[in-house]
C-alpha cells in the first residue's frame, strides 16, 4: 500500500471528519456524562496503514502486569514517533483536534513532548490481559480528555464504561463496547469509569489511546506520580529516562 505523506494525511483527516456534525455530537456528549462513541472516525484508509504498520512497532511493546489490576503490553508515544510516525500524524491532526474542542465546547491541546502517555497503543496479546476498572484521573491543572481508536479486535475483551457514576441521584449505565477498526470513543478520563475484560487464549486487542487537555500544567509533584505511574504500570523505567532527559533540553 502507498504511504500517505504529511499533508494528505490532513487532507484526508479534514475531509473524512467535515462529514461529522460536531454540534450534535456535543448535545450527546453531554447527555452520557461527557461520553461518546463515533464509528468509523478513522478514513479507511489511514486505519488500514496503521494496521499495516503495526509490526514494525511491536519489538517496542512493553508489558506490564499489576495483581488484580492490570496485565498487557503498551508502547509508548516516543517509540511511535520514532518507529511508525504516522501514530504521531493522527495525534497532531488539527481537525481531529477541532472537532473535539467542539465537542467539549473547549480549546484542547495535545499533551507536552515529555509525556509518555500522550498517544500510545495497548495490546492484549495474552490469555488474560485485561485493565481493571478505572478513572483517567488528570494530572494536569485541568481537565484531560481520552480518545481510544480501535485497530485490531480478534478477541472477546470488551471495553465496559460506567457513565453518571458521580453524578448525585444518577443511575449508573454500562456501555459495553467491542472497538471496531478506526471507531472512536471519547470521554472525560474524570467522569467516566471503565475496564477492559480479559482476553482470551490466542486472542488479540489493539487500541491507539490519546490524551488531550484543557492545560498544559502540571506540579512537579503530580508530575512525578504521574512518571511512576506510566514507568511501573506502563511503559517501564527507560521510558520514564527518556522523557526526563526531553525535560532538561
């Protein structure tokens, strides 16, 4: 397949995405507690290159395992820029970025370049890989929001999302979601809890994760929470090393 270059990535990004109606997307955001799902978010043919690519990057996968928590494999967004760049290209795209700015009715931004977890994959590759259910708690001053693309889904994990779990008087609704290539889910990491069950044997999930926020902020102090966070839960220490040393230059 020929690769796409730098600006008819954009080109088809823009395209694909004028299609979406970014007011009504926002109203039903907001009615499932700053949650959505959009199906084929991707162009085709960009989720087909990433698929296409997906080799290349999977020497770099680093797993993890918590007890009772968490186990799989993730690779971070230095090892995607560096490897297969066309992750960086779908995580820059300025009209992606647009539309969710609409959507949160804020102006949104990508996360700093020392920011391991600004994009990344996660790969449940292994009988049991799961993530136990959770917050995408912001470590920065404001708000953090979380995009998750689906690109390969030969298992049977679903990726299960609470929604109104703080809202007073509310009832809690479980969207339960098996991610499609190029489909979107995007929500509020603060609001919505979620998990992904356990995979199977000879099963494989992947999923392209992106984070955007409202600042850029972040205490030294949460910064360092948030650098153990990704080292042991994540991406390992030598992560965590390269993001220090993109810190002092």
């Amino acid at each position: 397949m020929e690769s796409l270059s730098k600006t008819k990535i954009e080109n088809a990004m823009a395209s694909h995405i004028s299609r979406f109606d970014g007011q009504n997307l926002r109203y039903n955001f907001l009615k499932k507690d700053e949650f959505i799902r959009i199906p084929g978010f991707l162009p085709e043919s960009i989720t087909n290159q990433l698929l296409e690519i997906l080799p290349k990057v999977e020497p770099y996968v680093h797993r993890s395992y918590l007890p009772r928590h968490k186990s799989g494999g993730s690779v971070s967004r230095f090892n995607l820029e560096h490897y297969a760049p066309l992750f960086t290209e779908v995580y820059f795209s300025r009209s992606s970025l647009d539309l969710f700015s609409q959507i949160t009715d804020s102006k949104l931004f990508t996360c700093p370049p020392n920011d391991a977890h600004a994009y990344a994959l996660y790969l449940y590759t292994q009988k049991g890989d799961h993530i136990g259910f959770h917050y995408d708690t912001s470590y920065y001053s404001e708000a953090r929001y979380t995009a998750l693309i689906g690109l390969e889904d030969d298992s049977s994990c679903k990726l299960e999302c609470e929604l109104y779990t703080k809202m007073h008087g509310a009832k809690t609704v479980m969207e339960s979601i098996k991610l499609m290539p190029g489909e979107l889910v995007f929500f509020n990491g603060d609001k919505v809890r979620h998990r992904v069950t356990p995979s199977g044997a000879n099963e494989r999930r992947v999923a392209l994760t992106m984070e955007y926020v409202t600042s850029t902020k972040m205490s030294p102090y949460l910064r360092f929470v948030s650098d153990m966070k990704d080292a042991i839960a994540y991406f390992g220490f030598a992560e965590v090393w390269k993001r220090l040393i993109r810190r002092k230059l």
